[in-house]
C-alpha cells in the first residue's frame, strides 16, 4: 500500500496510546493475585487500588464507588438484571422486587438485548422513543415513569450517530419520580468530560477499549448508599459485588488510559470538532443527495454520520476499505442482520437511508491530511457505486 | 502481521465488485427485449435486469443491469451478466442462486441471499420477454403454497427464511411466525427447511 491506512472507525474500538502499551508491559510483572496477603498479592492490589481511585476521580466518584468489570456490556447487564430481579424477597439482596425498566429505542444490544430477555422473564421493560436527533424528550420521559418503575437506563452518547442525550435533566426527571437512573457512557466517557455528581446519575457504565485503552476491561460506577446484588458471584472482589480474580493488566491499562485522557481530551476534542465542520462541509459540497445523522451540535466531537442516497452502505465501506480507509456503515448487510441500523430507524430516518449510512468516527490519531484524502475519495466512491445503482438517478433532485 | 488485506469475500467476488462487468449506463439510449425489476430498496437490495435476445436461436445476446446493494449482491449480477450472454434463454430461465454463487466461489451464508436477487431478476426479465413475444406458455408461475394455515406462511417464505439464515425450526419461527398458533404445520416446516438448506447449502 502506498498510502498509509486511515482508522476512521474509533467507535468500535480505538488503537492502545503508546503510554497505554508502555504501562501493560510494566504491569505484566505483576502477576500476584490481588486477593493474595503476600507481597505479591499485596503489590498487584497496591495496583488494582491506584487505579480504582484515579478511574473514579476521573468521573468525580470516589473509589469505593466503581466497581472494576470485564466490558461495557458485562456492566450494563448487571445493572440492567440485578434491578429487575423478580425474585422479589427470596433473595439477600433488599432492592430486588420485579421493579419496572424504561429504556430508549437507540440503546446499544446489550442493554436492548437484555431487556428482551428482561421481558420474558416477566419484567415490564418499556421503552421511550427520540426524536429525529436521537434525544429523548424529558416530558415524556416523566409521564411514563410509574410507581413501578424502579430503573431508567439512558444511553449518554449514541455510538452509531454520535447524539450527547441531556443526561443531567433526564436524571432529574427520573429521581424526582423516585427511580434509580443508570446511564451507558462508554461513548462519553474520554471524549467529553464526565462528572457522575454534575449528571446525578446511579449507575454509569466505561468502557477501557474507547478511549484507547485495552479491551476486556470497564468499569461501573455505582452510587454510595444504593443496595447492590452482584450478578456474577463466587468471590469476595470487589467487596462482593463482582467476582473473579481482578483483571490487574487491563486495569493498569484502563488507569493508564485515564491518565491520557486528563493530558488529551481537552485539545483533542477542539481538534476533532474541527475535522469534524470539514468533513461535512466537504462532503456536502463534493457529494449531491446526502443527509447527515445525529445532532448538528449536542455530538460527541469525533464522530459523522451521513447517508447517501442511493448507494448502499457495505458496498461504500469496502470500495473506501480498499482505499485503506476504515469506516462502519448502519447498512444490514454489514451486520449479518437483514434490518438496518435500530438507532437510524428510532430516529426515523427511512430504511432506504439507513441502509445508505456511513459513520466516521475520529480519534486521536486522525489527522488533517486523513480528512483530505477521505474528501479526495469519497465522491469517486460514491459515483461509482451510483452509476451502477438501480436506486439513484442524476439530477431528479 | 497477518494479512490485513483478507477478504470475508472470494478473490472472484472482489474481483467482480471491484470491476463490475455490464453495467447498463446509458438506460434512455438501451433498448431491451425483456426487462425485470425485483427487490426494494427498503429491504437494502434491488435490482434491474435487461436483456437483449436473438429471436431465431433463442439465445440471450446481451445483458445489462442496475443493482442497488451490498458487494456480494453487485458481484452477483455482474458475474450472472457474463454466466448468461450466449446462454440459452429457455437454460437461463432455470439458474439458480446456487449457480451464481457457485461461479463466485461461494458467498458467507448470511450472504446467499444477495445472489437470489439475480436469478430472479433474470427471470423477470425473460418472463416479460416472453410475454412480448407471444409465448406466455413458457411463463413458470411461480406459485406459492401456504405450510402455515395460521399465520398464511407459504413454502416460498421458508425459502427465503432459509436464505436469510433460518437453520433451525425455531429460527424459522422467529423469520416467519410459522407454527406459534396452532402448531400443526411443525413436521412439514421441518421437512421443508431441510429440504431447502439442502437445496441452498449443502
């Protein structure tokens, strides 16, 4: 390849920081099991602790209050399930009692996956729409929650459109009527600041591998004072509330990323937004026919969500892929699904435009001259997929 | 490193994708003998399909198309444009989605589907052919009978459930609703899932 590769794909997974891949070599030395009294035990915790307590300040919690987790996806179902347990008295835990769910229509699967499951297992899940940004309208929000609402779980950023949701009234709005809110923030969290006492939020998800830390690792915030039932049990780490010999590497990992993200994100965000107006205008000028997704303004810096009409999104993503261009597309053919993106529909764009989606989603290595070539390429993939599209025809418009 | 270059594709399909052969370019100036349109843009894939035909042999002289889809549903019409010019149309009539799969080396299974688009399109094509020409006789009615009286699910929509990735009985409910009444249908879906993964698949 002449061309150096170009990784516009940052909200799947970003790359390890160098400092991250640094601090993995060094913690690999510490093997000790954290749970262990000898030193080595002892030192691997020393480790695990620091951590905790520089993740924590990260979101303004206090280390106690974060609860170190395999993924995004394990936290989330952990707050999805242990507050809807049906069990109601037969177990320890005080909070159980089949209390109700209100979710959004642009959750990730692992929160939309769950609640189905959540369903047949007799919990009312019920879910709220957004409007066409993605955003879920307070007032609403407040006239579904019932007496037996016990859990609003509200996505803080939208992975596929890059929609920022209003977290901090939602939260408002949900305690007022006396429900624990929990909010997804890995798409959040490292992009933009964060603070678990500005937002008022219970429960907050993180997640390590998007914000250029390593994969196999997160974290889940849990408010002081509220009752916690562990959803995978066998051991006392994590003072009981997640069992499992800690992921001393991946938290070393993840601690590191923080520390990157407190040095980066301010002058990266500046950056990225600034890509961000090129990229769309650019792409707007060179390309008739094309929509942008998400909120003009309340998005996460990095990421462009734009449909073409008439031109679908795998076949866009692999001719971009042979130009060394990496993308994702909201297309169903992408997925192995046969509906296109659930977010793109929730907000009510149509199939047609959904299945012509790409996201561009930036970080921290992006640079100028990647946006240049993305400008330079992308109306010559488009045409060509035009030309031979059975669904486009020039000049109608 | 390994190779990041590695396709979920065959060299074939990508080859075909990349350089797409017979692309109708010029509709208003292309006159056709037989035109087809199948699939919705809705539904992610469509396609157009023209043919041109010499009469007296009844062979297919020309075939251009329009697709709107993935890469496997692009390479698909482009190799059937090659696979069917000098072909037979009376032959071309009976390709299957097997056929042109096969010509591309094979697709990923969630993948099959985007190349059932083709063959249909080819013989929508041909059928209008043949209604032009006066030999509506040779038109196959391709009629569909109902398996699941009550959710009226018929053997074509567990066709299409098959290609779409249905492996399974309970798979097949959850494409196509079939037996969540009465039950009833369970043994002829079954019977007929596998004839099709066979069919398709094997």
């Amino acid at each position: 390849m002449s061309n150096r590769r170009i990784y516009l794909d940052n909200n799947a997974t970003t790359p390890l920081h160098p400092e991250v891949k640094t601090a993995l070599k060094e913690g690999m030395d510490a093997y000790g099991n954290p749970s262990s009294m000898h030193s080595f035990g002892r030192e691997a915790r020393t480790l695990v602790e620091k951590a905790r307590e520089n993740v924590a300040s990260f979101i303004g919690a206090s280390a106690e209050e974060l609860v170190f987790v395999g993924s995004g996806s394990e936290a989330n179902n952990t707050v999805l399930s242990i507050f809807t347990c049906t069990l109601e008295k037969k177990c320890t835990c005080d909070r159980c009692g089949g209390s109700g769910v209100i979710t959004t229509t642009i959750e990730h699967p692992c929160v939309l996956e769950t609640s189905k499951c959540l369903i047949d297992k007799g919990v009312n899940v019920r879910y709220i729409g957004v409007d066409r940004y993605g955003k879920v309208d307070p007032e609403k929000l407040a006239e579904m929650i019932d007496g037996e609402t016990g859990l609003v779980s509200i996505m803080m950023a939208n992975n596929e459109i890059g929609t920022i949701l209003d977290i901090k009234e939602l939260a408002g709005v949900v305690h007022e009527k006396g429900a624990l809110f929990h909010t997804d923030a890995v798409q959040a969290v490292g992009k933009v600041p964060v603070d678990v006492n500005e937002l008022g939020v219970d429960f907050l998800t993180i997640s390590a591998h998007k914000m250029y830390g390593p994969k196999g690792v997160g974290a889940l915030y849990i408010r002081k004072g509220i009752p916690f039932c562990p959803l995978i049990r066998g051991g006392h780490q994590e003072k009981g509330r997640r069992a499992g010999t800690e992921n001393t590497l991946g938290i070393i990992g993840l601690s590191k990323a923080v520390d990157m993200r407190r040095k980066e994100m301010k002058d990266e965000e500046e950056r990225l937004l600034g890509f961000k107006t090129r990229l769309k205008e650019g792409l707007e000028a060179a390309v008739p026919d094309i929509s942008f997704n998400g909120h003009p303004e309340d998005s996460l810096p990095g990421t462009v969500n734009v449909s073409f009409e008439g031109a679908e999104g795998e076949a866009i993503l692999l001719y971009l892929d042979m130009e060394g261009i990496a993308v994702s597309t909201g297309s169903a053919c992408a997925s192995g699904s046969l509906d296109p993106s659930h977010v793109l529909l929730a907000t009510g764009l149509s199939a047609e435009y959904a299945h012509g989606s790409v996201r561009i989603s930036m970080g921290r290595e992006t640079t100028g001259k990647d946006i240049d070539r993305v400008l330079a390429v992308f109306p010559e993939v488009i045409n060509r997929i035009r030309n031979m599209s059975s669904a486009y025809k020039k000049g109608e418009k | 490193m390994t190779d990041s270059r590695e396709w979920v594709y065959t060299e074939k399909v990508k080859d075909h994708f990349m350089n797409p052969r017979n692309i109708l370019m010029d509709e208003k100036g292309y006159e056709a003998d037989g035109k087809g349109i199948v699939g919705n843009i809705k539904c992610g894939d469509q396609m157009i399909a023209y043919i041109k035909v010499d009469r007296e042999k009844g062979v297919i002289t020309d075939f251009k198309w329009k697709t709107y889809g993935c890469a496997s549903a692009i390479a698909s019409t482009s190799i059937l444009s090659e696979m069917v010019i000098g072909m037979k149309v009376d032959d071309a009539y009976h390709l299957s989605p097997k056929d042109i799969a096969g010509e591309l080396g094979g697709l990923p299974e969630h993948k099959v589907h985007c190349s059932v688009l083709g063959d249909k399109a080819l013989r929508a094509a041909i059928n209008d052919y043949y209604s032009r020409n006066g030999m509506e006789d040779k038109i196959t009615r391709e009629e569909a009978r109902i398996v699941c009286q009550c959710m009226n699910v018929t053997d074509r929509d567990i066709e299409d459930a098959v290609l779409d990735g249905a492996r399974t009985y309970y798979a097949l409910q959850e494409h196509t609703k079939l037996g969540t009444v009465c039950g009833q249908c369970r043994e002829e879906a079954e019977k007929l899932l596998e004839e099709y993964k066979t069919k398709h698949f094997s």
